[in-house]
C-alpha cells in the first residue's frame, strides 16, 4: 500500500459518469449531469484536470451510452491517458471496476463519481487508506439534514487490486450491495472513513443547485477563471471584466457574472446564482438561487427562482417559473426523448397548451429576434394595437350611447371617471401584475362567445343595458382568454370596478327612482323638524313657512349614490386593508350617500327661507351636491380609522424591571 501511495503512476482513477436520467429531470434526461458546468467547465472536465494536476496519469470514464458525447467534450488533457468505456448494459458500479482495470492487478483502484463540484483532497484519500490498512476504504461525505450532522455515501472508493477476483467475470455487480457484502464475509478489511468537505454531489436539477450553493459558499476553493471582485464573508461576487452589468441593479452574494454576460437595468440578483457566459437578463428581473447556463435570455420584467436554464433557453418577458429545468426546445429534440415535458413543481403539472404553444412559435423564431428583446415588444404591441382597434371598432355604437348618457344624466355622470380611474388602478398595480405568469386559457373563449350572445340577445329584443353590459363582461372574458387565470384573479377587482360606469337598467332605474325621492323628502322633513321648524308635507312637496319647496326626481339621491360608490370603489381598491373592512365600506356608500342628500336638501331649504332669487336658488341647488363630496370622503376617512383601532392589536410593552442596589 505504502507503493501505490508513494508513486502516483500506479493508481487507476475510475470515473463514474453513469447514464441519462430518463423522464424525472428534463435536463438530466437532454445532458448527462457528468456535463453540467460548474462556473466554466463541465463537473466531468474540472474533475480529471484536478486529477492530471495530482500527478494522476490514467483514467477511465464509465458511461452509459454517452462515450461519444463525454470523449469530445473534453480537450486539453494531455498528461492524462483518457479512456471512455461505454457500458451498453447496466453493470453496476463494482462491474465497472472489472471492466476499466482490464485484468490490470498492480494498480490502485481510485472510484470517483462524475458530478461532483468539489473534488476530494487525494493526499487524505490516500493516507486515510494508508493507515487503514484496507483492502477497500469507503468515503463518507459530512452533512446537514434538519440541523443534525450526517454522513451520507460519497460514492468515493480506494480498491486494492486484489479486490478483482471477488467480482464475477460478467454480469451486474454493486459495490454496496455485492462487493463489500462478500469481501466481509472472505475475511477482508474495509475501512470507512469521512472526508473533510462535501463533495457537492448532484443528480438531478434540486442537488445541482444545492451543490453549487456549497460551492460557491466556500469562496475560497472557487475557481472559475478570474478572481473575486467582492468579498463580505459568504455574500462573494466574481464579476468578468467582459460582463456588461448596468449600474442600478442589486446582487446579493454569492454570485458569479462570466465573460459577456448582460445584465440589464433594474435587476435584482439572489445568490448562491451563476450566471453564464453571453447570458442576458432583461430589465425589471429577478434572479435567485439559479445556474442561467450559457446563452441563455430571461426577459423583461421575469422572476426565476430556484432554476437550472439550460443552454441557448429563452425565458419570456413578464414570465415567472420556479423550481423547474428549463430546457430550450430545440436542446430537448436533439437529447432524444421527445415526450419530456417541463413540469412547474408549484402548480404540480405541465404547462398549459397554450402556453407551450407560444413559447414553441417564440422558440421558432429566429435567435437574432428572441435576443432583441425591443423587437419582442415591438411585435407584442402591435398585436395588442390591433386586438385593441378591432374591439372598440365592433363597440363604437356602445361607447357613443354611453358617452351621450354621461353628458347628459346627472345621475350617470360619475361613470365618465370609471374608465380612467380603471387605468389608474392598473397602472399603480403593474408591478405585481406584470410579474404574474401569461397562461391562457381556453375558458376565455367560451366567456368571449356568452358575452357576444348576451349582445346579440339585447341588439335583436332592443335591450341597450344588455349590450352595454356585454361590453365589460367581453373586456373580463378577453383578459381571461389572453393572460389566463393567475392575471383574471389579480385584476377581477378592477374588472368589476368598471362596471360602475354602466348605468342601471331602465326597469330598474324606475323602480328605484320614486321611493328615492320620497325618502329624500322624508328625510329633509325630519331634519327641518328636529332643528326646530314648522313643515307640512304634501306628496313630494315641503312647505316652510312661507316658503315651498319641491322635491323633484333629479333631487332623489341616485346621483350621489352612483358618485359615492365611485369613490368608495376607488379607495377599495387602493387601501390595504381586510377583505370584509372593504366590503364594509363599499356598503356604506348607500347609506353616507343618502344621508347626504339628506343634508343637502335640508341646508338647501333653510337657504331658500334666507335668500331669494334664481341666482341662489341655482347656486344652492346645482353645486350643492359638490359640496357633499368632502363631508363623504370625511365620513369614509373616519370609518377606516375606526376600523383600524377596531382591528389592531395593542403593543403590549415589555416590562421594565428596575434593580436598586443598596449602597452599604
């Protein structure tokens, strides 16, 4: 044993590169994970470069099928004899061993898996086997699992050669289950031992990415080509000097920016994250926990989280995936297995059709027009541009009829604002909105088609509130159809809010008009009685002292209801507050609404008794109810204040404790 330690030509390294994952991760089922990259080169190659600088002189890679692809992957190793054995057949990992010594008996057995980040210090390898005087040392690799120290197999193995003859001649043999098993059992020695760091062993995307946080944690074995830019503890930045990063953005550590990487204005980095050579991250995005391997795009105003992006992927604008592999489509064709799909582990499916349909027509499109993201927007307004034209030209006759009813009912004349309060709303939200991932769905259509027949009913049986009405639930149905579910729950609040600016249904109109006006005269009647004055009521009619006063329809308190719900909707939608305080709210506008006009009428009829002629009688009864708005934005303010003290747990303060000492 002391020979093979002291002279390094006499070990063996035996790579483990295994096979391709089939059908559990999309990525590891397109590459082999022996060829993911760690910062600037593949696990496999950083790997056997480590063991040519250890003076190691022979190795054998095993693989699955991927001899081919592992053997041109790797350039530039010539102190290193390479050979790439390919194990059509599953022979285990001890059958391995049999097939890479070739009946070679005077070497030393190095067993290494593939896709590792870390490399294992190979002097303590060696010592530690050395000093067990084993016939096989088995390396145990340290860890954390709910905050209890762990030890988990390395997959890293130190074989005598005498080993060989315990394994068949053929077939399928393990080292764990077969080898170690039988060489117990003749009497052998096998030696366990822990290694110093983990090795950052990795499978699949989730140990990719926990692998390469280890990695990148331990800022001082990093290596990826040029020195760390930035270093506070843990939170470490390697910035490429080729890499255009722009000034306003914020990256928190670990994170590596490779040669040629752009990162836009407005972008938020997370690490432990890697971003690759010739990457673009648009602006507005959010990067965390990630490995964006070369080539890659994320668009404008996207959130990847937890993701591996695989080679030359797109990432479309206003996108947000987690937890996922995110495999461009035309990397998945030439990997073989064309049924493997990306799954969102969130949603616990595919995505929709939809939505793979759009992202395969952007896929198709050429690489100069995915990378220039103005191009995208460019042609994602303009098909908004013209979806937007054709709907207002088939709703044209709608809008004249509404804007005709604006200008000329008082009642109706708060719905010109809805529209451009809608927008505002929308525009104070786009953040969250548009960080909201663009799903369509096909239940949009089918909501499309029920609002053109409720138009078409109201057109054929003369129903002008139907085809008005037809209008919002057609903007609802086209948000759904377009943008899908997660956009339609996000914006459902502003669509309902629109449909304040449709007045009532004729039948309904007249069925409400009349006990309005009568509740107004009644109210004003017990308001003038209770300050004091004499009244007779006759019908709608109100005689004070030697004044009269007419309560007519246009007094009747629809329009200060139809502008306080306005108003109330619009703080809804704007304060934060719970959903039932909300609701509370909105229903109060009938009541401050009415109480109001109460007041309105009541001053309205003491001025007549003060002041004469038509000047102030138009004054009094024109603007006055202007003059309510401010006593019903009071009456809203004090609600949510009250609210507020209803609903808010008091601090409780933490008691003070006071020690006198006595002086002696």
């Amino acid at each position: 044993m002391s020979r093979h330690f002291q002279n390094r030509q006499n070990i063996k390294a035996i790579i483990l590169a295994g096979g391709r994952d089939f059908g559990r991760c999309p990525l590891a089922s397109r590459l082999p994970t022996a060829l993911w990259p760690i910062g600037d080169r593949s696990a496999l190659e950083r790997l056997l470069r480590y063991l040519s600088h250890q003076e190691i002189t022979e190795a054998v890679v095993c693989s699955n099928g991927d001899d081919s692809l592992l053997q041109r992957s790797i350039t530039g190793i010539n102190s290193m004899r390479l050979k790439f054995l390919d194990e059509p057949l599953p022979v285990g990992t001890a059958g391995c061993i049999r097939d890479a010594a070739d009946g070679d008996t005077n070497a030393l057995l190095l067993v290494l898996p593939a896709a590792i980040t870390s490399p294992p210090d190979l002097n303590m390898l060696l010592k530690t086997h050395r000093i067990g005087r084993a016939d096989v040392t088995v390396m145990f690799s340290p860890g954390l699992r709910h905050g209890e120290q762990i030890r988990c197999v390395s997959e890293i193995y130190v074989c005598e050669p005498a080993v060989l003859k315990y394994i068949p001649t053929d077939g399928y043999y393990d080292i764990k289950e077969s080898l170690i098993p039988a060489m117990v059992q003749a009497g052998k020695t096998v030696h366990a031992a822990v290694l110093s760091q983990p090795l950052g062993n990795f499978r699949d995307r989730a140990g990719y990415l926990d692998a390469t946080a280890d990695y990148l944690e331990n800022a001082n074995n990093v290596n990826i080509g040029f020195p760390c830019s930035k270093k506070d503890g843990a939170k470490a930045l390697w910035l490429a000097d080729s890499a255009k990063v722009a000034r306003n953005i914020r990256i928190y550590g670990p994170v590596v920016v490779m040669d040629g990487a752009t990162v836009s204005r407005n972008t938020i980095i997370f690490g432990p994250t890697i971003v690759g050579r010739g990457v673009t991250i648009g602006q507005n995005s959010l990067v965390e926990n990630s490995v964006l391997w070369d080539r890659s795009t994320i668009g404008q105003n996207c959130e990847v989280r937890s993701c591996v992006v695989d080679y030359d992927a797109l990432i479309p604008n206003n996108d947000i995936v987690a937890n996922q592999a995110v495999v461009h489509p035309a990397n998945l064709k030439s990997g073989g297995n064309k049924s493997v799909a990306s799954v969102d582990i969130r949603a616990g499916r595919p995505h929709s059709s939809a939505r793979m349909v759009i992202n395969a027509m952007i896929a198709k499109l050429p690489r100069q027009v995915q990378s220039d993201k103005v191009a995208l927007d460019v042609l994602k307004g303009l098909a908004i541009g013209i979806l937007s034209a054709v709907f207002l030209w088939s709703y044209w006759p709608q809008l004249a009829d509404l804007w005709s009813i604006w200008q000329r009912s008082d009642e109706y004349s708060s719905g010109l604002l809805v529209p451009l309060l809608a927008l505002y709303i929308l525009w104070s939200r786009r953040h969250k909105i548009i960080g909201i991932p663009i799903r369509p769905s096909i239940w949009g259509l089918f909501a499309f088609v029920a609002a053109q027949a409720l138009r078409l009913f109201g057109l054929f049986f003369m129903y002008s509130s139907a085809e008005r009405l037809s209008l919002v639930l057609s903007i609802a149905a086209l948000v759904l159809f377009l943008f899908g579910w997660p956009v339609f729950r996000k914006t459902i609040t502003m669509l309902l809010f629109l449909g304040l600016m449709l007045p009532l249904p004729r039948a309904v109109h007249s069925a409400i008009m009349l006990p309005l006006q009568s509740w107004a005269t009644s109210s004003a009647v017990f308001c003038l009685e209770i300050m004091g004055y004499t009244v007779i009521r006759e019908g709608n009619i109100i005689h004070l002292n030697d004044i009269t006063v007419a309560v007519a329809e246009a007094c009747n308190g629809l329009r200060m209801v139809t502008a306080f719900v306005v108003i109330n909707g619009l703080v809804v939608l704007l304060v934060r507050r719970a959903w039932w305080e909300k609701l509370i709210v909105l229903l109060s506008s009938f009541p401050i609404a009415l109480v109001c006009n109460a007041v309105r009428l009541t001053i309205t009829a003491i001025a007549f008794t003060i002041l004469s002629g038509d000047k102030w009688e138009r004054i009094f009864h024109d603007f006055g109810g202007y003059a309510m708005m401010p006593l019903a934005l009071a009456v809203v303010i004090i609600e949510l204040w009250i609210l507020m003290k209803l609903t808010t747990v008091p601090e409780e303060k933490p008691q003070e404790i006071i020690i006198r000492k006595s002086v002696n």
